[in-house]
C-alpha cells in the first residue's frame, strides 16, 4: 500500500498556489455532457476524481484532450447512451452526476449507487426526488440507479429540498438545464461551486438564475453550446494550507484564492490567535507563538465547511484549552480521531461532538487517511509531531489535492512518498507531467 513518510518539525515557509476547486471540477465535467460543441474548461485540478470523470466521459463516446496541465477540451458531441462504467462509477461520489447529466442528455441514465468517503449513512433521496418531479422513473435496484424520463425528456418542476444538500442541488441544475420549462430549486445549497457550476451552464448556453441564493430559478433551454470556461480556486484545499501555516508556527502566502470564499475558515482561524492578511487574490497567514482553544460546528455554507473539520480537529489538539467542534453536517465524520489518539491526542467523541483537551505535544505513529479530509489532516499531525508518522491510504488524499505532497515540500516539509510496486496503477490516461 502506497504510504507518505513524514518527518516532523517543520515550519512552512514561502508561497503556495491552490489549484481549481475539486467540487467545482467534478460536477461541471459530467455536466459537459450535456452541450454539443467543445467545452474549454481552464482551472481543472489534477486530481484521480477528475481523471475519473474523465474516463467516464470518454467511455460514453466523449473526446477528451489535455491543452495543458490545467486547460482541457471535453467534446460530447458524439456521445451515446450507454450503461456508465460501473467500476469507474463505484470509485467516487460526484459520480452521481451522471444521473442528472445523462437524463438530461439521453433521457436514461443507469449508474451505480456512488461511491465515495465514508462519513456514515449518505442517502441520495433528495437527488431522487428531484428527478422524480422532473418527470423521471426512478429506481433503486441491487445497488443501481435506473432513471428514465416517462415521456424521453424531462419538464421543469418547483421542488423543496426536505435537506441542504450540495449534491442534490447540482444534480437537478445539471438534470433541469435541458428539461422543458421552468424548474425553481428552493432550500437550495449556497456553495461558491453551486455557483461555480451555474457560471459553466450559463456560458454554454443556459439560463440558471439565483445561484447563490437558496431559490434557484432554471428556464430550460433547447440545446448548449461550446465555450471556455475557467473553474473557481478550491476553498477546501486554500483552507488546508492555511492551516497547515498556522499548526506549524509558520508564514504562508496563499495564492490564486476568492477571499470572499475563505471568510468563515479565516474567521475561526483568527480566534485561534492566527495572524491572517487580505490581498486581492491571496492571503498571508502566520501562526501565532501559542494557539487559543475556539468552539466551532460545521455548517452549510456561508457556514463554516464540514470538509476543514479534521485539519481544525489537529490544529485545536495544539491549542492551549479544552475546545468543542460539534459536526453538523454528518452523523459519523470523526473517525480520523482514532488516529490521533495514535499520536498522543487527547479527544473525547460522543455522537456529533468531539472535545478536544489541547496544548498536547504530539508524536509520529503509523496511521491511516480514513477518507479525503481526514488523510489532509493526519498529514498536517504529521507535519507538527516529533518523529516519523507513516500514513496509509494515501489514495483518498490523491483524490483531492493536486500534487500535495510537492507542495508541502516546497514549503519545507519533509515527506517522502513510498510507492507500493506490487500495486502500481499508471496516475491516469489524462495526466500530463
Ligand atoms: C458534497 C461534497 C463533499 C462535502 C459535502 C458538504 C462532492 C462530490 N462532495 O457531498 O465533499 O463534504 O458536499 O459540503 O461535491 N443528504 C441527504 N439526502 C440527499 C443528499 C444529502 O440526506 O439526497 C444529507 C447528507 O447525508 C448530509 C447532508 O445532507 O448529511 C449534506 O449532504 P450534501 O451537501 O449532499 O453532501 P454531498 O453531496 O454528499
């Protein structure tokens, strides 16, 4: 099993440059599907989720083509229905993107149920029952999804999510886009990549209204067409490096972000004692010498993001203090503390609550990356622990963070990747060094 070597006691230095937001990338490629041209799509992460989609897309008949390493062409003008790759499916959660983007462009989709890091029960009803207003069959058999609009095109619908939910918002973007007449979104997700996606759909073509806002306003249209596109910078992963700054005692200059999208994680970040200053496009970030204990809950946005819970998770087992983050979002995302627990963290969960009994030295163990964020976070423990931490799994982080491991080097962090050669798997047909 592939493995990061980390050796502790580095301070990060220097300037990092954050890639296009993964949760962008992953809904606007399947949405791709939907327009007849080519879609130049600039900003895109270099990431396995998208190399994924990618492949997914191309396996539907789409041609793929890399510009360079961020700047792809994606045309599914050839494109026919046929069952989606279920392997390929099964891999990730955006996946269930293809159920809204199929439907929409086929008027039939069948996928797997998604795949996906394992926070606990992650239903997809609300996306369902979007389809379902919009005039879909939809089932659930044997682990997959058969949808197939009643009439071979779906018709637009006003449909209350029961739920915030960021997936199910998108899905009916992308399923509604083509569908005949108006379909209103309401208790609609606010996330900047809801908008993000919104952005790609209008600039091909589309007529999506509110984005942003928690009604979503979406006037069918016949068709889309090709256009360039350039993908928003990912909160999550300027959230992580600004946290790792601020663990490891360092200086930091955050570049390519939105710092619109950073104001709750800086906020949080800023009660810890965290120096933090604004630029156009960048931000500054400095740890403090002590760190300050802070209570914190996850939110939808504009609330603070569930995906920073863990990297704060280790921060505050630095902090001087007892401090309390109440998961808002998920029933069960505090696996990764047992990993911690490994290196000498002091956290007592119960339910949605972990506190967490700070000011501890940490030390390096052999741990693993239970999903995305949490691999994100054992890699920021690594970084502050004394001694070497190994930590496996390490596919979870590579779903998500663009060449995180060179990153952090460069910033003065000593980690080594150890490949597994009896598992090596090539980094992806759409990769470009
Ligand atoms: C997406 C992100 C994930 C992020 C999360 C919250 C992708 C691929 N994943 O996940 O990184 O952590 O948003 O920002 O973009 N729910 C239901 N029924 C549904 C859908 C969701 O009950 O049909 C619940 C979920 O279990 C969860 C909450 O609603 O408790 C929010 O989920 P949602 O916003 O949909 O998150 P995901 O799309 O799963």
């Amino acid at each position: 099993m592939d493995q990061y070597i980390i050796h502790g006691g580095s301070t990060l230095r220097g300037e990092v440059e954050i890639s296009g937001a993964k949760n962008a990338a992953v809904a606007i490629i399947p949405a791709a599907l939907l327009v007849q041209g080519v879609c130049r799509i600039e900003n895109i992460p270099q990431i396995s989720d998208t190399d994924t989609l990618l492949t997914i897309l191309t396996q539907l008949g789409a041609r793929v083509s890399y510009l360079n390493k961020s700047t792809i062409e994606i045309d599914c003008t050839d494109a026919r229905y046929q069952d989606a790759p279920y392997d390929l499916m099964r891999k990730i959660r955006a996946s269930y993107y293809l159920i809204g983007s199929m439907l929409g462009r086929f008027g039939s989709a069948k996928t797997t149920m998604p795949g996906g890091c394992n926070f606990g029960v992650r239903p997809i009803d609300q996306h369902i029952k979007g389809m379902r207003a919009l005039g879909a069959d939809v089932n659930v058999k044997n682990g997959f999804v058969y949808a197939d609009a009643r009439d071979g095109r779906l018709h637009g619908a006003r449909i209350y999510l029961d739920k915030v939910s960021v997936g199910a918002t998108m899905n009916i973007m992308i399923a509604a886009v083509l569908a005949e007449g108006r379909t209103i979104i309401e208790n609609a997700a606010r996330e900047p990549h809801i908008v993000d996606l919104a952005n790609f759909l209008n600039s091909m073509g589309a007529d999506v209204r509110g984005a942003g806002t928690d009604t979503i306003k979406i006037n069918g249209v016949e068709e889309l067409h090709g256009g360039t596109y350039t993908i928003i910078p990912d909160q999550i992963e300027a959230g992580t490096y600004m946290v790792a700054a601020a663990a490891t005692g360092g200086e930091v200059l955050i570049r390519n972000i939105i710092p619109k999208h950073m104001e709750g994680i800086s906020a949080k970040l800023r009660e810890t004692g965290t120096f933090i200053e604004e630029y156009e496009e960048a931000l500054l970030v400095r740890g403090p010498d002590t760190l300050r204990r802070i209570n914190l809950k996850t939110m939808p946005y504009p609330g603070f993001p569930t995906d920073m819970q863990p990297q704060f998770g280790v921060l505050l087992c630095l902090a001087n203090g007892t401090s309390v983050i109440t998961e808002g979002i998920y029933d069960n995302r505090f696996k990764y503390v047992n990993e911690l627990r490994k290196m000498g963290a002091e956290i007592q969960v119960d339910g949605r609550v972990a506190v967490i009994d700070g000011g501890r030295r940490l030390t390096g163990a052999p741990v693993h990356a239970c999903d995305l964020r949490a691999g994100a976070a054992m890699v920021i423990a690594g970084m502050v622990a004394s001694g070497v931490t190994e930590i496996d799994d390490i596919h979870f982080i590579e779903r998500g963070y663009e060449r995180f491991v060179q990153k952090l080097n460069a910033l003065g962090a000593d980690i080594q990747v150890r490949y597994d050669e009896s598992e090596f798997v090539s980094p992806g047909a759409f990769s470009v060094s």
